[in-house]
C-alpha cells in the first residue's frame, strides 16, 4: 500500500522482425479457432493485431484506487484541505474515534528461526510461557539470540563475541527481548534497528518453527510506517493523513488478526514498516498532532486503505465508505502516476497467456463505468490463432507490470526495428 516509484519502460527481448498494426475495430473481430470475442459497447475497446505489433498502455493511477489517493492527499493539502478534511472525503460515511494500545508485527525479512540481536546494556530476556524476566549480562559488544533446542523444543538464550555461540541460560515456552529505546534485530538481508520488544513467536502450540514478532506500541508502530507510506517532506496535513490511514488500518488489523501469533505483517501486503531505523522527524510529528486517532464505522475501526493514485477517479471497495467517486485533488501537477503510458511487445501477451497462440485480437469487455474510457477494466479477451482466454484487469495488470487496471491501448500503426 506505499506509494510506489515510476515505472520504467520494460525492455523488450529481441528485435520486432515486421511491421505493427493495432486497428480499431468497429464490427465484430475475425473468427478465431475456439470462440470469438464477446460483444463490447464500445467499439473503442476491441483491436485487431494483425502480425508482429507492439503494443502502447495508456494508463491512469497507480494501486488498486481504494480509499485515499497519496497524491491526492497532498493534492488536497495544497489546496488548502486540513487532514480531517482529506479523511472525510476520502472515507465517506465515517465517524472519529480513538486508538491505542500495542500490536504486534511479523517481521518477515527475519526468515531465520532464531531472533538474533546486538548486545546492548539493559537488554532482558523474558519467558513468555511463565512471564519470568530475566535481565541478561551486560554487553557492549556481540550478539545474543534466541533460539529453539529442536529435541525438546525449549527456547535456549545464547550469547557470542566472534567465536562460537555460548548457552546461557534455556527454559519452556517462546522468548522475548527487550531494551530500553530498542535493539538491533540482525537478519539475513541486514540490520534493522526496532522500538519495544523482538519476540521468538511459535505459530502453534507445540511448533518448532519461530518467527519474529516485534510487540510494540501503536504510535511507534506508526512511526515506522508513515516516512515508508509517504514522503515525510510533503505538505503537513498530506502526512497527517496518512498517519490517521495508518493508524485505523493498523487498528481494523488488529481487531482480526492475520495470524495467532501476530496481527499485522511488516510489507506492501498490510503496510510497510521500518521500524525505528526508518523513522524521519516531519512523519514523527505528523503522528504526534494525530495522537490517537482514527476513522470508525459502526462502532469499530475503519478498514483505511489507501494506494499511490487513484487517476482522478476513486474504485468502489469492500465497504460502503470506500466509495468510488470523482478526486479533484489527484492530478496536481507533481503526479508521475495521475497519467502514464508503457510500450511492450505484443509477444508479452502471448508469453503471459500462451493457450492463445499467435495473438489476434485483444477485447475489453467490462469496465467499472467510472472515469474515462469507462473506467477501470473488469474483463477482457485475448484471442489468437489457438483460442481464446477471457482474463481480469488485474491478471493484465499482473502479468503486464501495469500501474493499474485503469488503462486502454494507442492506436497506431508503425514499422518497428532494433528491440524495446
């Protein structure tokens, strides 16, 4: 759910070996071995490839187009809205409230089943099975870790400066470690420093596996999420609601958690989070002035979501409050993704979906209705020498690497040499 960078015109394997013709098509498309194209109102939405072709999307928005637009909240902002403001016409329907408490976040960059951290003075170890607390030597230097003795699957705590890792102390149940202003979590990928606590969690009773859960509060939480979800740079008001979009989205996650052992997960799958090592002062701030709150619906917290652009035109979501509606805000003129366009040839279709064969014609048959062209695409048809395949917008998008569903094709005839 971060706003993305732009993206870059895909490359483009080998040289086009013959001319490109795309043809719209004002009556109904060729005959193809295993079906034809369903009927569309709109002749625009139907083309005839004829040979080798590239193909040129035209697109609008970035994200699936649910809830705030990121742009448009700093479109908005600039026009003078206040963070309330942006919230209520982004989430319609909805009603102030108030949050707090911790959450717990899975840390998936730790794909190993220890949790291994930098010594620090003050660090303590804790048993989660018993609640016993333990506060550990102090270090200044190594590593300590937590990790599982897989013939009893008790959690054993070990310390190592250099050389080989040394037991000190083993005990039944899951571990947690914790410091005052955080540790440094260690991973595969690098070193992530975390506010609260960094927890060996087992996803079942019993389980040998441990994944890392960092326990921590809902403000700290989000300010590890809100310099990764928006540019902190940006108008105040803009990253003020995002922190209040954080905040309830972290909220409404909480209320249902994604698994026993933690609630939310720390990637573009819920929302990013960096953890104290990402934290930036303006984002901070932003979270700070909104202490607390967020949107409501029926009594609970609001599922906020958001994406990087909604093109000017809002996608109707999975509750009432994620309306699709007109967005004045999004198009200001620091938006890379309100318009965009990518070039591709066509055999990337025909690579994604091969049942078609040589490709012939390509069908939009269902579109949101709102915006233009119609809106977003729902379906379409691919149709080439070997049959037909009927698709989704977003298996395009997918397998296209579109910004969006929001899209249709150029037009145009060419001769194409050399490669993308």
């Amino acid at each position: 759910m971060r706003l993305r960078p732009v993206l870059h015109v895909p490359a483009r394997a080998a040289a086009l070996a013959a001319a490109l013709v795309l043809v719209p098509l004002g009556v109904p498309a060729a005959t193809a071995a295993k079906g034809t194209p369903a009927p569309v109102a709109n002749p625009q939405d139907m083309w005839s490839v004829q040979g080798a072709a590239a193909i040129r999307v035209l697109g609008k928005g970035y994200g699936h187009g649910h809830g705030m637009s990121q742009y448009g909240a700093e479109g908005a902002a600039r026009a003078g809205l206040t963070h309330q403001q942006i919230m209520e016409f982004y989430y319609p329907g909805t009603q102030w409230g108030t949050a707090t408490g911790k959450v717990r976040v899975h840390l998936t960059a730790d794909t190993t089943d220890d949790v291994v951290v930098v010594a620090k003075p003050g660090t303590t170890v804790k048993n989660l099975a018993t609640k016993k607390r333990w506060k550990l030597p102090n270090r200044t230097t190594g590593q300590w870790r937590l990790t599982t003795n897989r013939r009893n699957n008790k959690t054993i705590v070990q310390w190592r400066d250099r050389g080989s890792w040394k037991r000190w102390k083993t005990f039944s149940g899951d571990g947690e470690l914790a410091a005052p202003g955080g540790l440094t979590l260690v991973t595969p990928s690098g070193r992530t420093t975390y506010r609260g606590k960094l927890r060996a969690a087992s996803p079942t009773p019993g389980s040998k596996q441990r994944d890392t859960v960092n326990v921590v509060s809902l403000e700290n939480y989000l300010k590890g999420v809100v310099p990764l979800e928006i540019p902190a740079s940006w108008n105040p008001e803009a990253v003020r609601s995002q922190a209040v979009a954080a905040r309830s989205y972290a909220a409404f996650e909480r209320a249902q958690p994604l698994a026993r052992h933690y609630q939310i997960c720390d990637t573009t799958a819920c929302q990013v989070y960096g953890g104290k090592s990402a934290e930036h002062p303006l984002a901070t701030a932003a979270v700070t002035a909104t202490a607390g709150q967020v949107l409501t619906a029926d009594g609970a917290p609001a599922f906020t979501q958001f994406a990087s652009s909604n093109g000017g035109w809002s996608s109707a979501g999975s509750r009432p409050y994620l309306a699709a509606q007109a967005d004045p805000y999004d198009g200001w003129a620091g938006n890379p993704n309100h318009t965009w366009s990518v070039t591709m040839g066509v055999e990337k279709l025909e690579s994604a979906w091969p049942a078609v064969g040589s490709l012939q014609t390509v069908t939009i048959t269902a579109r949101d209705g709102n915006g233009e062209w119609g809106g977003r695409v729902s379906r379409m048809t691919l149709t080439g020498t070997a049959g037909s395949v009927e698709v989704t917008g977003d298996q395009v998008r997918s397998a296209l690497g579109l910004k969006s569903s929001w899209f249709t094709l150029d037009v145009f005839q060419a001769t194409l040499r050399g490669s993308w």
